[in-house]
C-alpha cells in the first residue's frame, strides 16, 4: 500500500477530532489501522530507497555498507534472470 493509498486526510481528521471532542470506539480502531497503514508504507519506501542508494566517498570509493551492496547484488542478480526470460 502506498502513501497515495493511506488516506492521510482521514488521519488528520481523526486526530483533529480526538483532540477536540475525543473518538469512539470505532474511530479509535479505524485511526490505529490508518495509522498502522501508513507505517508499514513509509517503512517500505524508506527500506527500498535505502537499498537503492550506493555511497561514494569523496576520493570516488565506494563505501556503502555490505548489508546493502547484499541487498544491490542480489536484486541486480533477479533482474537479470527476469530478462533473460
């Protein structure tokens, strides 16, 4: 699910309405979904973004960390078998 797709309105208005005359018991467990919602979609761009990021030092060496040249190798390695398909 994508940012797009979490209605970020919604969870503005829900805390806008907590606020100010508090929720039921309903909207407190839409707002908890909502909110759940949006987490694992930020977490999910963030982890892609950070997987797609290689670091270079100034002197042009690469530095990024093993963890994530990992994660670069290994989805260079599933694309590549995706076109030879």
């Amino acid at each position: 699910m994508s940012n797009k797709e979490v209605d970020i309105d919604r969870i503005n208005e829900l805390a806008k309405k907590k606020k100010e005359t508090g929720l039921t018991e309903a909207e407190a467990k839409e707002q908890s979904k909502l909110r759940e919602a949006y987490l694992q979609s930020f977490r999910k761009g963030f982890k892609q973004q950070i997987e797609n990021t290689r670091v270079i030092d100034p002197e042009g060496n690469d530095v990024t960390p093993d963890k994530v040249k990992q994660k670069l190798d290994e989805k260079n390695e599933t694309e590549q078998d995706n076109n030879k398909n």
